[in-house]
C-alpha cells in the first residue's frame, strides 16, 4: 500500500465486531467502528449479568458438533483457530482469569462482563469507535449513517459487518439489515428464533407453580435429548435445557419430558404396580416415583385423561405447547446470509464487505458456543479482509 493505511470499516461494537476491530487495527490499518446504541456491547453486558459463560472446556470434537445451519462449516473452520483453549487464553491476557464450572462452562472469576470489557477496550489501539452511529443502508458505494451531526456517509477500503442476528432489539440486533443486503442480490435465510422459550396456555391449576425449576428430568425432540434444568413460567417453559431443544422443535419435531430419567420404564412399571392403598393417584406417583410437585403438576397438566398403564407417560411425558417465544424474546436467531452468499466470510455481491458473528446462518445452543463462534468469526473475517 505504499505506506498508506487502508481505511476499515466495521459497523456493529459487539463480540465480533471488536475482535475483528482489534485483529485490522493490528495490522496497521484506520479503523472505525460504527456502534448505534450509545454505548458498545450491549449484549454481551447483559450475558455478563448472569455469569458471562465465555465458551465451554469439552473436547473439539464434540464443540464443533454443536453448530448447525448453512453456514456451519465456516463457524466451525473459525473455531478450531480460535476455540475455547484460545478464549480462555484471552480472557487470561486481558487480565481476566477464568475458571470451569461443573458443566465444563468457562467463566471469568469475576462472573461478570463489564471488568473483561472495559480492558479489552483499553487492548484496541488504532480503532475509533463511534457510538451513536446507526447504519441506515448504501449510499452508491458509500455506507449512510444516522448519526448526532446529522447525516454521514463513509467509503472505506474495506468493510465488516457485525450487527448480530434479529433478537434483543433494544440492544441493538434489529436485524434491520436484511433487506439492505437483499436488496444487493445478498442471499439471506429468514431469521428465527434460536435458544427461545415455549409459550404454552396452562390451566389455571398451573399458577402455583410458575417460577418453579424442573432439576430432574431429560427433554427429547427428534435426534436431540438432554438431561437439564428448566423453569416453569406464566409464560410457557424456559431455561437451558428447554434452548437445547428449541432448533428441533422450530422444524416441528414432538417435544417430550422423561420424569424420571434415573429409572428405566420398567422400574417405574414396577414401582407404580406396588399396591397403593388408599393414597390418591397423585399421591402413589409421588410416593412410588419420589416426583417433586412440579413434575407431578406437569403429569397431570399434559397426561390426563390418565391411562391405566403410566410408566410410559411418565417416561415420555408429549408437551403441548404453541412454538417457540418470539424472536425478539430469543438468546440467538437462526438464519441470516447463507454459505452460497459468500466466499469465506466476504459476500460476493458487494465488493469489499465482509460479514461475521449472528449475521450468518448458523445457531448453536448455549453453552458458551455462541460467544465463541462470534469471537472466532469475527477474528476469521478480519484476517480474510487483510490478505
């Protein structure tokens, strides 16, 4: 370049967006990032108020599998460069020790984002970062910003696209940019809700127990099951494990509840044929089966008319439900700029773009995967930007 700084762009300041900030900025280029919330990294603040689970120490292999969507390859490319040996590295380099929780979830000691934030920050020598800056579409081969000064345009030598996928939207992932990119021949998977709840209308007799966690049980929808936690809400059914499923419940595959994950139907068959007195139906399942009253209130909300043989209910207990939350409402989305839109992480329609982060097609569960592949997308994207 003659000594001449090439000129990036990066518009979106979440985890992707700094990474691939910081690895240009590295490489001796100017950098802008362009943020339209009036401070950076929202969403990653707000996972940082329940832990900030950072990425997740398993073996690769099994990491990898847990990415699906069209652009699962290329996540997972990224990832065996920059996976979770290398997140904990580099929350460690910032001055931000992690430990593992018994789940194998990776944390910083601090349980929080704000302290690991602010000295990542303070590690991007070389990047302007502008807040307040809201992209608003092309503007001929320029980038048109809303801004405080009024009305912006920038033509950079290169640009990187970080705005997330289309929940949270006050955070900033309106998803705002899909029919911009459309609208430039860019290929994009309708986005929807990923790691979202279940609405379901419950019966009355279900009140009692809103707010309740469900710790001994295993979810199964299609070639998907998991042994977790869940919550049950006014709303319907949310939590971990309840995200686990919700890829294979948005395809329309039955959803299930094992009551009793620790007993073979068989067991439970020969626990439930023991005489019971005069205890009540509820009160032999309780008995016989050691069920808590939230497991005992989900058997009945979604078993009765009870059948006279009910181990199998009790083992493969179907949720009635009416899909998923909305997708403003979900952790992540599913969809967005398909793999055939793009040569690695540049789209092809539109010279000199990149893109990275929750603007692919691709989901994964939480977990810590989520954070992971946008920073190693991120990351991925810079890299390709610079050769």
């Amino acid at each position: 370049m003659n000594g001449v700084k090439r000129q990036a762009l990066v518009i979106g300041a979440g985890p992707a967006g700094l990474m691939a900030a910081g690895a240009l900025a590295r490489d001796d280029c100017d950098v802008v990032v362009a943020e339209g919330k009036p401070s950076v990294a929202r969403k990653f603040l707000m996972a940082g108020k329940s832990g900030l689970n950072l990425t997740k120490d398993e073996p690769l292999e099994r990491f990898l599998a847990a990415y699906h969507g069209g652009c699962a390859g290329l996540v997972r490319a990224a990832v065996v460069d920059f996976g979770p040996v290398e997140v904990a590295d580099w929350a460690r380099g910032l001055g931000q020790p992690v430990f593992t929780g018994s789940s194998g979830r990776v944390f910083p000691e601090t349980m929080k984002g704000s302290p690991l934030l602010r000295a990542w920050l303070g590690t991007l020598d070389g990047v302007t970062i502008r807040t307040r800056w809201r992209w608003v579409g092309f503007d001929g081969t320029g980038y048109a910003f809303e801004t405080p000064e009024g009305r912006q345009v920038v033509t950079p030598d290169l640009c990187i696209l970080a705005l997330g996928g289309g929940s949270w939207a006050r955070l900033g992932s309106d998803g705002a940019w899909v029919p911009w990119l459309a609208d430039r021949g860019v290929n994009i998977a309708p986005l929807a809700p990923a790691n979202a709840g279940l609405v379901v209308d419950w019966s009355v007799h279900m009140a009692k127990h809103f707010g309740a966690p469900v710790k001994v049980a295993r979810l199964t929808a299609g070639d998907t099951s998991v042994r977790g936690e869940f919550v049950v809400s006014a709303r319907g059914l949310e939590g971990s494990a309840i995200y686990t499923v919700s890829r294979a419940v948005r395809v329309g595959m039955a959803l299930t509840v094992d009551l009793c994950p620790d007993l073979t139907q068989d067991e439970v068959a020969a626990r439930l044929a023991k005489p019971r007195g005069k205890a009540t139906v509820a009160g032999h399942l309780r008995k016989a089966l050691k069920l808590d009253p939230v497991r005992l209130a989900l058997l009945m909300e979604f078993g009765r008319p009870l059948p006279d043989d009910l181990a199998p209910l009790v083992k493969a207990l179907p949720i009635r439900h009416a899909g998923l939350r909305p997708i403003d409402e979900a952790i992540s989305t599913a969809g967005g700029i398909t793999a055939e839109a793009l040569d690695g992480y540049a789209i092809r329609a539109i010279p000199g773009l990149y893109a990275c982060g929750e603007m692919l097609d691709w989901e994964a569960p939480t977990g810590g995967y989520l954070l992971t592949a946008c920073f190693a997308t991120g990351l991925a994207a810079a890299r390709q930007a610079l050769v």
